[in-house]
C-alpha cells in the first residue's frame, strides 16, 4: 500500500519543553514601552470605503499609522485594490492614536457586522495582558511572578470581557465569550533598529503584490529547523508541515543545528515556509553545539545585515520574537524584511504554537494564514480544564505581515497504485524481490489550471531502485485527477518486512516552479519465527531421556508473521551452539506459508555426544532462508535432562540476545554492557555510562523458546531508575495465545501510562536498588515464550532498568520414545501445509507405528501408538 504520510505519534503537549530565554534578560514592560510611544489622543484623519462586486471574503479594515500612509499612500492604495480583488469589501482608515479600548471600538465599529478581520500597519495602539505562568500546568504557579506582554487576542475577541482590576493599564483578567471572532495582521516597521519604516513597508507591500499576481515565487516546499530540546518531536512536527507542503526539509540532529547551518539553510535554493523550534530572546536565537555544553547566537544584525533569506513565511516557535516593546523584533523583520518575507507567526512572550496539525490542516485546505491561526487559537488558546497552561502558552501569539496571503497550493499526489501482475505475485501490494509498475494520480489545488508538464519520481531507499521514473501530465484541472503512467520500480530481495520506502515526486509545470510530494511505498516480505518445536528420540535407551551417544529428530513450527507469503523452495537451518548436540545436515525444507500461518519442516536429525549436567539444556538457532536472503529464525533451547534451567549471570554478551521495538517508530534501548550489571556484565534498558533512556520508547528483550511440562519459576535480580506513575519495566509471556503480563510474587510496585501498543498498567518503576525478584508462571504445558518490556513516554527520562542475572527452572517435555532406526524410517512433508481438518501424511517404516499430532504450545492433542500400518 503507499500513503501520503507516516502516521504520527501524538505526544502529550504539556510534557513538551517550552521555548524559553536563555540569557534571562527581561522583556520591556508596558512602562518602558509607553516611555518610547507614548499614547495619544484618537484622532481619525479619513475613512475610505472600497466595495467590490463578489463580496466573497467579507469585510477588511485596514487601518494605517497617519504618518506612514501620507509616505506610502500610493502603495497602500495598490494593497487595498489588491484586498478587492481578493473578494473584500475594504476600509482604509487614515489614524493616529488612542487606547486599545478606544482603538478596538473604533475597529469594530468601521468594519460592521461582516467584519473578517483587520490589517495594522505602522504604529497603532498595542493591548498589554500580564498573567503568572503555568508551564507545568500544576495548581500552583510556577513562580509567583506576573508577565507582562503584548497580547493582539485583545483585537481578535470582538465581544469578550477584558478587565484591568490593579489599574496599570495591563488587562489581567479575560472572560466571557473569550474565542477571537476575527483574524489580525500586523505591519510593524516602526520599531526596527537601524531600517527605516517607510523603505521597509514599501518594499513589502511591493511583494505582497508581486506575490498576489504571481510574479514572486519559491520552489513550493518548506524547512523544518528543530534544535536539540525537540529533536524527539521532528518527525511529528515535519509531518505537519507536510499537511500544507509537500516536501519537508526537517534538520534536527543535534550536531547539525548552528547558526552557520542555519544561515545556509536560509539562503539555499529557496523555502516558501520556514519553521524554526530554538530557544529566543525577542532579538536572538540561542542553538545548542557540542552537545549542550556551548551557545551559539543567532541575532537580528545577522539576519538585518549578513543574511538574505530566500522564505516567504515564519512559523516562529522562539521565545518572544514577536515582541514589539524592544527596538529588535526579530519577528518583524522575518515577516517584513528580506527579498522574498511575507509573514511570520509566533509569540511576544515565553511560549510558541503547539497542536501544528491545526494549523498547517487548515492552510492545506485553502484557509488564509490569518484564518487558519484564528481557527487553531479557537481551538487551542483557552483549553477546559488547563486553562492557566494554555494562556501561558498561547497568549502571547499573533500575527505579522498580510494574514489575506495563502501558501501556493497546488499539484500533490492524490494516490499511488501498484500494478504487480507483470513483475510480481498480483496481489497489489509491493513484496521484497517484484519489480512493479506504479500509477500515480495528480490533484491540482491551486485556484487556476497549471497546464502540463513533467513528473520526476527518485528515491534514496537502498531497498527501491526506480527503473523509470519520468511522466508527463497534462493538466489537471483544479479539483480533478490525472494518472500518470509509465513508472516502474525494482524492489531489493533481501528488503525486510513493512520497510517504508520513501518517494519523492517532483511535478515541474512548463515554466513554472517545481511541486513536490512525498509518498511512501510499504513493502511486505516473509519473516518466519519459531513458535514450537517436537522432538523424539530414535537411537536409545528409551528412558525419556537423551543421553550421550543417543539420537532423534527435531521438527520446528514456524509461524509466518510477515506481510508476504514464503516462496516454495526455501530452507530452515538449525545450528547446535553446544558441542553437546551435533546436528545431522541441520537443514530442512520449508515451503508456501502464508502470512499468518504456520509451517512445519521435515525432521532434523541430532545426537548427543556427552554426559549433560543436570538442568543443563542446549541452545539451538533457526534461521529460514530463501535463496540466500535471510526470512527470519530464532532461537530456542532443547532441553537433555529430567530438570531444566535457563541460567545465565549476564557477565558475558549473550549469543541469545534479542530485542526488538515492540510498537513502530518507538524507541529500542536494551544493550549488554559491563556497566549494566552488579559485577563485570548486564543487561539493561539504557544509555551507556548513565546515560538516560530514550523517550517514546516501547521495547522487548525476549528468551529464546522453551517447552516445559508445569509450571516455571523465573528468577531475576535487578535494579530500576524510571519515572513513576509514566515509564517502567514489565515481564510477559507467551504461551502460543499472545503475550499477557505475568505477576511477581508481591506484585509490581507501580503502573505507566498507555504507550504505542502498551495500553497502560502495572510495572516496576520509581527507584530500587539491587534486588531479586521471583515470578511463577502458571500455565498448561507446551511452549513458552518470557520477555522484559519497558515502556516510556515522551516527558521525564531517567537512567532505565537493569538486570544482571535470570534464571528460569522448570520440567521439561520428555522426549518421545521412538524405537524406530532412522535407517527404516522416513516421514515426508505433511499435505497440505498448513492443514485445516483434515491432512495427509506420507511416510515410510518397518514394524509398529506411533503418531501422536501436537498443537502450537507443544500439547498433544491426537494420535494413535504401536500400529501396524502398511
């Protein structure tokens, strides 16, 4: 199957870090601010009214410092012609002064009952709010401080209740009907060290034009910039990008993120939206380098005086960038400045946009960038229940530049079909080893028709080879589909099961920028595991028992749980990792199991060359191949005495080592180290020298496969350092229906919180010291499968769990007594396999006759004994 999109991961929004100033130094007050612009009488100087014949949009009101429309009116009227042609109904008001009370009546008043939204250019009254913070969204604040900060929502919210109680002239309560009824866009010129108002507001209304009538372009992707605090949160984050643009550029590696990359990233071949996550100032951005143990600064004379970025539009998610109480607000110049600014989006405060989703959703499907943040601050700013976190976060968010723009949107993939009946098994879906042809359907977006041209089809997967990538479109009208045909992709033989193989789509109109998409191909192989094994002895004594110089045959179930059926013709080789079990030519046939399924192998003979010790058994390792790629195995233990054990002190790295995520996409942190343990070895679920485990993580370290006749007493000793009531370490088992949790003797000492495909409950976590655990497993007899699982959420990390001894006793099964010598004896593949009711068996022997049929967990379940049969 191929979708647009992986599907994310929805972390918790208040474990997120906030994007905080580093250096500590305090944002001007409404005091200081009042200091440089002081307030003045209102004083309307003119009002115009432009109506135009469609009236789709509603009403604008653009309001414009007297001063800076007297130097610009030329440009500012070309800017209102251009709101009529948008579908607006504009008035300009000619204004200087006021309150924001005063201001925000005003407003309301000139733009009447169709009021949209309202467009602020140069100086005009600046609404002040201060609140405590609630970051860790507790009952108490986090410092008894109160903030004070620009706050526009006080424009958005037409019939809200804004109060002053302590007479400062800052709002401090906020009530009523709080949600903003219309968008707002600033043009903040007036505050920008060393540029000049007029020439920077020309400039911009300029592109805004050029932009409006096409002439100003970008390739139409964007760049997702993410510093280290949320290097855990890039996929989810670039994936939300995505819901507006199709190719997301996400640099987030730690060693990565600098100013220089930073600055060439700005200044490549061109983004239409750039997002950049990194802790601010109003006038600064601070990245992390060399691990977090340096700053680097990013400042507003770089981006004034040493870069020119090639970006129309800001998400800003950088600690009080949109501040315009300081003389450097960075995030006036992003939205204004440049060769090619047109917009930013961000806070005046400590705080940023969350919930991306609702945001770029909203963009993708046609909304303006002013509707769709007054659509996601609806949504988000005021949340039931959290309400005190929400204001710290969001109140301090708002808009710069035109918020009538909207991004280009244009050609994506609609859908991708594959065609496998040529190249593959006909199934629709992509396997490892098919070639396939692939039919991908465009949708065009935009409001008007972007006529032919090429397609490009590439990708970097070391999995997928594109055969033939290039196409041509013609077409497609907005809203309709078109196929583009004649792509075909080679898919690598050894490519492991659900591999997602990323396309890129380039879609170049003559003429025109390139559009992009990404799609990603899910690719499906066989992937067999041992879920049982049968074992009976041949050559003996017949005393239940394999003894030295004693002999018998193994036969393995294999269940298949990958995505695509295993060929006929493929092998399972089973290697003996004891000298005290030779195997015969260990290999046996293994054909045809489809996905879901189960297969047995033709018997493998083995011989016993020594006296085993008591409890002693023998660690055996399968492995299916087809050809000579690999289609999984595993490892399981036969056991060569009356008593059996699983013991293992851990000081050495483990042959049996195996662990694996257990939900997709989450994080896989167990490791034998010499750290781990007591002594000189261990293992545990954590970063080496105490380091921390890795959020989002949902992960196991099984056993190999055992039988056992009664019950099992599992023994470990361990430590643990995990979040309580979130993160934690758990044992399950298996015993063929699925893997349940099994209790320790006092039971766990907590529970964690639903995680991937963990659905939440009881653990061990919190912090202990070295101790031992014990477990009895209960059950009928047959196989049975033991795994450690630790699970994490995205918040509180801590050193993780460590084990430095397991030991599992039990009885094991007997083996079967089978006097026959395998010189008379052969027992062909079972037909079909797998079986339903009824099956076939053909084999070959001298004498009585004994079949006994077992299930999955190793019960026998049918048979007849000592028969003869011709």
């Amino acid at each position: 199957m191929i979708s647009r999109q992986i599907q994310a991961r929805t972390p918790d929004e208040r474990d997120i870090p906030v994007t905080r100033n580093l250096l500590g130094t305090p944002l001007p007050t409404r005091t200081d601010y009042l200091a440089r612009f002081p307030e003045r009488r209102l004083i309307l100087h003119d009002v115009e009214r432009r109506w135009n014949d469609r009236d789709q949009e509603g009403a604008v009101v653009l309001a414009v410092n007297h001063q800076l429309l007297n130097e610009l009116d030329e440009g500012f009227n070309q800017f209102a012609d251009d709101l009529g042609e948008r579908g607006f109904d504009v008035t300009l008001l000619d204004v200087e002064g006021g309150t924001p009370a005063e201001f925000k009546e005003l407003l309301i008043e000139e733009g009447g009952e169709d009021l949209a939204g309202v467009i602020l250019a140069g100086e005009l009254p600046l609404a002040w709010f201060e609140l405590q913070e609630y970051f860790d969204d507790e009952d108490e604040p986090d410092n008894p401080r109160f903030v004070q900060f620009p706050v526009d929502l006080f424009f958005m919210d037409i019939d809200g209740v804004w109060q002053d109680t302590s007479g400062n002239g800052v709002y401090d309560v906020h009530a009523g009907s709080w949600q903003p009824d219309i968008w707002v866009g600033r043009l903040p010129a007036y505050n920008m060290s060393r540029l000049d108002e007029e020439a920077v507001v020309s400039a911009y209304l300029e592109k805004v034009h050029r932009y409006r009538t096409g002439e100003l372009t970008l390739p139409h992707r964007a760049l997702s910039y993410i510093d280290d605090d949320w290097v855990e949160y890039s996929d989810e984050w670039g994936d939300d990008v995505s819901l507006t643009y199709g190719l997301v550029n996400t640099v987030a590696e730690p060693d990565s993120t600098s100013v220089a990359n930073y600055s060439r990233e700005l200044e490549s071949d061109g983004y239409e939206l750039v997002q950049v996550c990194v802790h601010s100032t109003a006038d600064t951005h601070i990245f992390w380098i060399d691990g977090r143990h340096a700053r680097d600064y990013f400042r507003f004379r770089h981006l004034r005086d040493d870069v020119s970025p090639d970006v129309m539009f800001y998400n800003l998610y950088a600690c009080s960038n949109m501040n315009l109480a300081t003389n450097l607000p960075m995030g006036a110049l992003y939205a204004l400045g440049g060769p090619c600014g047109l917009g930013a989006v961000g806070s005046t405060k400590t705080g940023s946009m969350l919930y991306f989703d609702d945001y770029y959703g909203r963009l993708g499907d046609g909304d303006s960038f002013g509707e769709a943040f007054r659509q996601w601050f609806t949504r988000h700013g005021n949340q039931p229940g959290h309400e005190n976190w929400s204001r710290s976060w969001f109140y301090g968010m708002t808009y710069f530049g035109d918020p009538t723009l909207k991004p280009s949107l244009g050609l994506r993939v609609h859908e991708s079909i594959i065609q496998d009946e040529d190249g593959g098994d006909g199934d629709g879906s992509a396997d490892a080893g098919e070639s396939i042809d692939l039919v991908i359907v465009l949708t065009d977006r935009s409001e008007n028709a972007v006529g032919s041209g090429d397609l490009l089809l590439s990708s970097d997967d070391p999995y997928v080879e594109v055969a033939e990538g290039e196409g041509r479109f013609d077409g497609p009208n907005p809203d309709e589909f078109v196929p583009v045909d004649g792509l075909r992709l080679s898919i690598a033989e050894n490519c492991t099961d659900r591999h997602r193989a990323e396309l890129l789509t380039r879609m170049t109109p003559h003429g025109a920028e390139p559009w992009y998409d990404r799609i990603y191909l899910e690719i499906f192989s066989p992937e067999l595991r041992p879920v049982g094994f049968h074992f009976a002895e041949v050559e003996g004594n017949h005393d239940g028992w394999v003894g030295p110089g004693e002999a018998g045959s193994l036969t393995l179930a294999l269940t298949n749980i990958g995505g695509d059926d295993l060929p006929d013709g493929c092998r399972v080789v089973v290697q003996s990792l004891d000298s005290l079990v030779l195997l015969g030519d260990g290999e046996a046939d293994l054909s045809g199991v489809d996905p879901g399924s189960i297969g047995l192998s033709r018997p493998i003979g083995y011989r016993v060359t020594d006296v085993p010790e008591v409890g002693r058994g023998v660690l055996l390792c399968a492995t299916v191949f087809s050809d000579t790629v690999r289609r999984g195995g595993g490892m399981f233990i036969l056991p060569l005495s009356a008593e059996m054990s699983f013991d293992d002190s851990l000081d050495f790295e483990p042959v049996w080592l195996n662990s694996y995520p257990i939900s997709p996409g989450y994080h896989n942190s167990w490791r034998w180290g010499g750290d781990a343990g007591d002594g000189t070895g261990g293992i545990a679920f954590g970063g080496a020298d105490s380091s921390l485990y890795l959020p989002h993580a949902d992960a196991a370290l099984e056993l190999p496969l055992m039988m056992f006749e009664d019950d099992v007493i599992l023994v470990l000793r361990h430590r643990m350092a995990a979040e309580g009531n979130y993160d934690g370490g758990m044992i399950e088992i298996n015993r063929g229906d699925g893997w349940e949790l099994a209790l320790p003797d006092g039971g766990y000492n907590g529970t964690a919180v639903d995680n991937g495909s963990f659905p939440g409950g009881m653990c061990w976590n919190g912090e202990f010291d070295w101790r031992t655990d014990r477990i009895r497993i209960e059950g009928p007899p047959g196989t049975l499968g033991v795994r450690f699982r630790f699970v994490s959420d995205n918040a509180v990390e801590m050193e993780g769990w460590f084990i430095d001894h397991i030991r599992l006793t039990g009885t094991p099964f007997e083996v079967d007594d089978n006097p026959v010598s395998p010189a008379t004896f052969k027992l062909e593949s079972v037909y079909p396999n797998p079986f339903n009711n009824t099956f076939n068996v053909r084999y070959s022997a001298v004498g009585a006759v004994t079949l006994r049929l077992y299930d999955l967990t190793g019960r026998r379940v049918h048979g007849f004994e000592g028969i003869n049969l011709e």
